[in-house]
C-alpha cells in the first residue's frame, strides 16, 4: 500500500507542477498588467512603469522564459509574487481560501454521500417510478450551469422570505454584519448563510453521482456473482445489497475525487451570486487587470486541490478494492 501511496503521490506532484506552469506561462503570454497604467492623468513616465512591473515581475519587456524562473524558484520558495499594485499575493490568498474550502468540502462531501445513496437506492428499484422520477431530476440538474442553478436558489430564497414575511433564508454574503448574539449565535448565522451556496455546489453533484452508481448497480446486476449469490436463494435486490454494493463503490470513489475540478469551476461563480469574498472573485479581478501572479497562484491552487482529492480517491480506492495497488 505505501509503494501504491508514493507511486500516486509522485504522480499528483508532476500534475500540479505541469498544471500551474502552463497556467502561468498562459497567463503572463496574454495578460496585459501594463494596461493598468494607461489612460492616467498625468500619464506616469514609461521608466518608472517599467520599474515597477519589474519589481513584482510583471514586465512583458522581459523575456517570458526568465519571469518563469523567476516566479517557479518563488512558488519553491513559498514565495507567490506580488500583485500589479505591490500587495503580496501569498497573503490575499491566506484570506480567500478558506471560503473555497469550506464551500467545495460541503458541496463535495454532501453531494457524494447523498448522491451514491440516492443511486444505489435508485438501483434497487429499477424501472419503477421513483428510480424513473430521479432520473429526470438528475439529467434536469446536470443541464443547467451551476451559475443559473446559484441564482434560481436565491430568487426561490427571497420569494420565501417575501411570502413568509421573515428572513429565513439568508441569500446573500457570509456573515450577517454588526451581529452580536455570541458563539452559538453568530455559528448559526453563519449556517445558514451556508445553507445556499453549499446547496447549489452539492446538487450537480447529487445528480452526477447518482446516475452513475445507478447505471453500476444495474451493471452489476448481470455479474456472475450476483447469480450466484441469487442460485443461493437470494432475492436480486438482497443480492446486489449485500454483493454489489461494495463493488461499486470503487469506481464512484474515483469519480469523487476527480469531480473536484468541476466543483472548483462552480464554486467560483455561486461564490460570485451569493456575495461570498473567495478566490473565485479574486481570479476574475485578476484577469481584468492582467495579474499573472494572482491568475497563477488561483490556478495552482486549483491544481492542488484537485490533485489532493484525487490522491484521498486514490487512497479510498486501494482499501476498497487491493487489485488495485498493483
């Protein structure tokens, strides 16, 4: 199991290292940070524009190939560079990830869960209305982008309120503000300006995963081990319950964790709808104003985020299912 561990811990690393330098060499060929400067009155003098893009390593005069070196020895160092405007770019981020986190590890581990369930459960009823019934809930939820998913929950939201003539649901930012109503107030509050954001991320999710653990419960029902666990007396529903099930769960454990990229993209723009102060508004400013830095240091953080879900998937799926260490 250690040797299947590094193998795939070796693997993940040259994933992120190769992700995040094509991020930025993408992101520093087409960026403009300069632009930032024009169209000021007075204009700034050329010399002390280039002076300052080149101290946070920004100058499109400089051949991309030495501003590569320059930010991978940082990055290796702990070092993300700086912004277009001087500010440190490590620093921005240290208080833009933990909403990500605790967005996409709520959206990512409820909408797993519920979703396998929701799919094995589906599985054992195949061709009846429930399973019919989720079916069109599933393809109707993968259909729609997940930022128009983000909005029909906060318009739904503020209907609600409307209509109940009370805020119940809280549609907008994280945190109500000036709130004093202590620890267990304030937790509370913030649960529920949760509830939304979390509820948009998780249910694509839902849907994704429960199609496909169904489509594997009703693959599994014409294995030779399920016959004969049936030739033995058991019902197909038992058999596939007490066989099927964990057999399954194998491929859905890496579909968790390589679902987190598609999460990563929705949660920066249901954190956008919601008014929520992630990296996912930090990339978009960073674009409009050409920030190689910032763009590079979302990017890999992206990457890396994606590469540990793989690498627990990875995990999850050697102890479930040994043939696969080797």
């Amino acid at each position: 199991m250690a040797r299947f561990l590094v193998r795939r811990l070796a693997g993940h690393a040259v994933l992120v290292l190769v992700a995040s330098s094509l991020a930025y060499l993408l992101a520093a060929a087409v960026l403009d940070p300069r632009g930032n400067y024009e169209g000021r009155q007075p204009p700034p003098p050329p010399e002390v524009v280039d002076a300052v893009l080149t101290e946070s390593n920004l100058n499109d005069d400089a051949p991309l190939a030495q501003r590569y070196a320059v930010w991978a020895s940082g990055v290796l160092c702990g070092d993300l560079g700086r912004t277009w405007d001087g500010r440190e770019v490590g620093a921005e981020m240290a208080r833009r990830v933990g909403v990500n986190l605790r967005l996409m590890s709520i959206g990512l581990v409820a909408g797993s869960v519920a979703g396998v369930a929701l799919g094995a459960w589906a599985g054992l009823r195949r061709g009846r209305g429930a399973d019919r019934l989720l079916t069109l809930w599933s393809y109707t939820v993968i259909s729609v982008p997940t930022v128009v998913l983000a909005a029909a929950l906060q318009a739904c939201a503020l209907w609600l309120n409307s209509a109940a003539g009370a805020d119940l649901l809280r549609a907008t930012g994280e945190y109500t503000p000036g709130l004093d109503a202590g620890m267990w107030g304030s937790a509370a509050d913030r649960a529920r300006h949760l509830l939304l954001p979390s509820l948009a991320l998780a249910l694509p999710q839902i849907a994704v995963h429960s199609r496909y653990q169904r489509e594997l419960i009703a693959e599994a029902a014409g294995a030779d081990f399920v016959r004969t666990a049936r030739a033995k007396g058991l019902t197909l529903r038992a058999a596939l319950r007490r066989h099927a099930l964990r057999t399954t769960l194998g491929p859905s454990v890496t579909l968790f964790g390589y679902s987190f990229a598609a999460l990563f993209t929705g949660t920066v723009f249901v954190e956008q709808v919601f008014g929520w102060h992630g990296v996912g508004g930090l990339l978009i400013d960073a674009i409009a104003e050409g920030d190689v830095n910032v763009v590079a240091a979302v990017c890999t953080f992206g990457a890396l985020c994606v590469s540990v879900a793989g690498l627990l998937a990875d995990t999850a799926r050697g102890l479930l299912d040994p043939r696969v260490r080797t």
